[in-house]
C-alpha cells in the first residue's frame, strides 16, 4: 500500500465506517497515522464526529469543522497541505460520496499524483444506485472525472446495517466480481460486521472484519 | 415482490412516492432533505415523471396546488424554513379541497436555525399549517421503513378526504441508513377524482378548484362541511404505536426520532424493574387520544418527550382530561435526547433510583 489511502464511492455505500476501522486499526498497530474527514457535502454521520475517540486513539484527525459547528460550508482547511509531508506518516482519506463529494479531491490531484496514492472505490450492492455492476462502474466514472484522479482497487462493502448476515455478504461477492470485471479494478477486500465473520469462515475471499462504527445515535 | 435495500430515510420517501403513483414533484434545496430532491432528479425523467427544481419553495408548492387540481398525485419536500415559506400555499390546498403530499425533514429553529434533527415544528404541522380554519393530515415516522410505508398511506388518505397530508421527519430520520422492504406500492390513487381539472374536452361540465369565497355564508357553510370530514378522521384515522403499556405505571409519549431513543430507555428502565411504557403517536393529527387516555388507567404518571422545549405535551394533557401529571424531556436546537438521560427522567417520574 502507497503512504496515502483516498476512500471514495457512493454516498452511504459504508466510506466513513471502513476509513474509521482503517485508522482505528493501524492505530493499535502503533502507527503514525492521519485521518481527513473531506465530506463537504453532507452534514451527517461524518469522521470528524468521530474526533474524541479517534485523537484518543492518537490518531491526527483533520477536518474542515468551521469552530465545532454543523455548518456546510464547502471550504476546506489548510491543515490539507501537511498531508504531503511525509513525515506525516500514512494518511488515509475518507472522501465525501458520489462525484459532487469527490470534486474536493481534485483540487489536490496534481498532489497525489506526485506523491503517490492509492484510491479504493466502495461499492455496496444494498444501494440502489450502484446495485447493477454497470452502474457501480458509470458511478466511478462520474468519480474520476470529478476528481481527476484513478481509483487502483475495489472494496466490497455490500451491507445492509446492524441487520446484515453472513449470508448478504457472501451473496455479494459474484456482484464485487461483476464490478471488478467491468471496471478492471482488483477486489483488494470484502468486509464484513465482526459478528458475521465467524459464520462466513473461509466462503469469502480477502474478507475484513470491521466494527461497525457508525451507528444511530440510540443504539449507542 | 418486495427487495431489501439500504437507504437514507430522504431516498426512502421519494422512492415510496413514485411506487404511490407520484410523477410529480416540485423542490427547492434545503438541508437535511437534499437527498429527496436528488433522488427525484435522478429517477423521474428516466420513468416520465415530472422533477422540477422551482424557484423558491412558494413557487413550488403552487406547483403541487396546480398538480393536484389536475388529479395527479403530486409532492414537495423541505425542511423547517422552507415549510414555513409553503404554508400558503399548503392553505390555499386545503381551502381548495385539494389532496398532495407535503415532506418536512425537520431542523433546529426558528428562523433559520441549525442544520441538526429537531421537532419543533409540531405546533406548525397540528395547529397552524396555514391560515384559516384546517388541518393536514399529519404523519410521523420513526423509522425508515415507516417512512416508506406512511407516504403511501399518506397519498391514500389525502385522496380519500380531499386534503393535504404532510410526513413530519427529522434530519435523522432523513439522514440516517436502515435496511428497507419496498413493495410495489399502489401505482396510484385509490378514488376517482371526478373533481379534477383536467380537461372535459366539452363532454361534461368544466371544474372550478378554487379557494376565494366573497359570499361569508357560502364560506362559513364549506368550512363547516369540512369540519365534519374532519371529525370523521378524528375518530377513524388515528395511529400509534403501545409498547409495553398493558402495565405500565410511568408512560412516555414520543414520536419519530424522539421515539426511538424512547424506547431504548423504556427497555432500560424495565430491566430495572421500573414498570415503564411507551405511546408512539404515528399519526399527529388525527392525534391517538383515546390510546393515550386507555393507558391512563393504570398509569400513575406521563412523561413527554420531545427534541423541542415541549410542544406535543399539551395535547397529551388534554388527551386525558389533565387526570394524572405530564413532564416533559426535551433537548432542542438540533441535539437528540440520549437513552440515558430519558431514563434518567423516567427514574425521577418513579421517584427516584428504584
């Protein structure tokens, strides 16, 4: 994996919650690690309200959060431009949803591209709008364009909540394989909840356990 | 056929609307229902139907009344602001006998407020949604399940009486991801519309829809016309939700989001051998009087709980005669009561730590 991770795909496909586990998990691994929250576009369940539990974790938690307040305003902070230093250590980035939310990207493009990155696509076969691999791959390009830069691999997030089974995630994996086909990504992994993990055993190749981190504020 | 999907509660009620048949839908952004409107934009010119962006929300919503006197089912969404800017619109509908569809995706206020969930816009929906003597048929959702569920039923109802039906959310409700089953949906109104003005090409009579009446005895006699249909759904159309009332002694009363944190305090509270329950009003208006006044019986005390400084709370006094004491919870402004501090206020109902 390049220094720096760009998380990006439909919005609700699952970006917040796999960027959180990424940092969270090489955070425990004892590394020097940078979380930026660069959803503009939505207001809600976003990284930066994640921010207590992450800095507690040591993780750097950038985030355009104009004084604590909820306002969406579509700025961004100049903190951005420490992440191309490399002793900042590894970065990962969790980009706001569709192409509207990717546009925030590319206004550092020419920066990735000399520092190198790697750019996973989130795809989840629970939303309608990418549910057909078509579709998932007419998404990405919308992405691209937005952003100006190449997505290098695929992760299947297909999930459908607290309620998903073993069953939804091992039913998603043909669907993963469909996209990867179109869209010549690899399939770097398939996640699912922690608690399914046990029943799915070895049925599902690559597959990445997470917490499920982002929750509905009474179940908590 | 139905499918489980994952979606936003916004997706969730534009997604139901067109399976109810809604091909029409006029929109203004605001947040937290931007995407209602983008859903709208993407799906309705691929299946005919009709997305249009107006140029303010009162442009909108005559849109909808110009919709709806065609007899087509037609919707408009916004949250708080934006409502206030279409109640004349929503009163010029029910003054006309008009049904359409009205989403609020609730936020802080007043004025221009915040962006976070709230509730404080019950008095608007039940009490004054627009001048004049009228209601809307008000319903409120606390999951998205229900939200789809409700938009259908709401499109029914408002064609079955002739009025508007307005979805009260709440940017959590909007915002927030739950697995949903969509059926089919009806695909369409359920009464003929024998009313509607939408071209007699000389076969019949032409249709007025209209809501100026110079003649105060004509006026007087329509509204009071419409007051009996009123007292129809008052005793027909009301909706809510008991849970582990049978034998409660402390009852919350709370909806939509409100609700949901609700009950997880009311299942806290009785595995601390508190004997709560829980009123989950579904419909606002017609308000589920007579639920609440049949849990009073065993019920020592009410506890309202709102994301507003205590608006529903009145008419859960009223709904059993002031007979036992009501407090209130609330948190407003945006912030969403956690389990934990409702339980909290459960506890101080019962008298303390038991």
């Amino acid at each position: 994996m390049k220094r720096i991770t760009l998380i990006c795909g439909h919005y609700g496909s699952g970006k917040t919650n796999l960027a959180l586990n990424m940092a969270l998990e090489a955070a425990k691994s004892g590394e020097k690690i940078t979380l930026v929250d660069l959803d503009i576009v939505n207001p809600y369940f976003r990284t930066v309200d994640y921010t207590e539990v992450l800095e507690k974790q040591g993780i750097n938690v950038i985030a355009q959060n104009l004084e604590g307040t909820t306002v969406d305003a579509p700025a961004l902070t100049a903190r951005m431009f420490s992440i191309f230093d490399e002793s900042m250590g590894r970065v990962i980035v969790d980009v706001g949803g569709d192409d509207v939310g990717a546009t925030a990207l590319g206004r550092f493009a020419q920066r990735f591209n000399e520092s190198g990155y790697d750019m996973l696509y989130v795809i989840n076969r629970n939303r309608k709008f990418i549910s057909e691999p078509d579709e998932a791959a007419s998404l990405l390009g919308e992405i691209e364009t937005a952003c100006r830069l190449k997505a290098t691999a695929l992760v299947n997030n297909s999930h459908l909540g607290p309620q998903t089974t073993a069953q939804d995630v091992i039913d998603s994996v043909p669907y993963a394989k469909a996209v990867s086909k179109v869209t010549g990504l690899p399939l770097l992994m398939t996640t699912a909840p922690k608690a399914v993990c046990d029943e799915i055993g070895d049925r599902v190749d690559n597959l990445y356990p997470v917490d499920v981190v982002v929750r509905l504020p009474w179940d908590n | 056929m139905s499918e489980r999907v994952l979606m936003k509660g916004n997706e969730a009620l534009a997604e139901a609307a067109i399976r109810a048949g809604c091909r029409h839908f006029f929109g203004y952004p605001i947040t937290p229902q931007t995407e209602l409107a983008a859903y709208m934009s993407k799906v309705m010119p691929k299946i005919g139907g009709t997305y249009l962006q107006a140029e303010s929300e009162i442009a909108a919503v005559n849109m909808v009344l110009g919709a709806a006197s065609a007899g087509v089912r037609a919707m408009t969404s916004s949250s708080s602001p934006g409502i206030s800017l279409k109640t004349e619109g929503i009163s010029y509908m029910a003054g006309s006998d008009l049904p359409a569809v009205i989403i609020n995706v609730q936020r802080g206020g007043p004025g221009l407020g915040g962006i976070q969930p709230s509730q404080a816009d019950y008095w608007q929906a039940t009490k004054a949604p627009g001048h004049g003597d009228l209601h809307v048929l008000v319903f409120a959702p606390s999951s998205v399940q229900e939200m789809v569920d409700l938009v259908g039923h709401a499109f029914d109802k408002a064609d079955e009486y002739r009025m508007p039906a307005m979805i009260l959310a709440d940017g959590m409700l909007g915002q927030m991801m739950e697995p949903v089953a969509i059926g089919e949906g009806s695909g369409g109104s359920n009464v003929e519309k024998p009313w509607a003005a939408n071209g007699h090409k000389g076969g019949r009579k032409h249709n007025i829809v209209n809501s100026l009446y110079l003649q105060a005895a004509d006026l007087e006699r329509l509204v009071k016309e419409r007051f009996e249909r009123y007292a129809v759904i008052e005793e027909k159309e009301a909706m809510s939700e008991s849970y582990m009332t049978e034998d409660a002694e402390y009852i919350v009363v709370a909806y939509g989001a409100s609700a949901r944190v609700a009950k997880a305090a009311v299942r806290e509270a009785r595995s601390q051998g508190i004997k709560a329950g829980l009123i989950r009003p579904i419909t606002l208006w017609p308000f589920p009087k007579k639920a609440i006044k049949d849990a009073a019986e065993n019920a020592k005390a009410f506890l309202c709980v709102e994301m507003s400084m205590g608006q529903m709370i009145d008419d859960v006094k009223l709904a059993i005669e002031c007979s036992r004491p009501v407090e209130f919870f609330g948190r407003t402004g945006g912030i969403i009561p956690t389990p934990a501090e409702v339980l909290e206020n459960i506890k101080k109902l019962a008298g303390g730590d038991k």
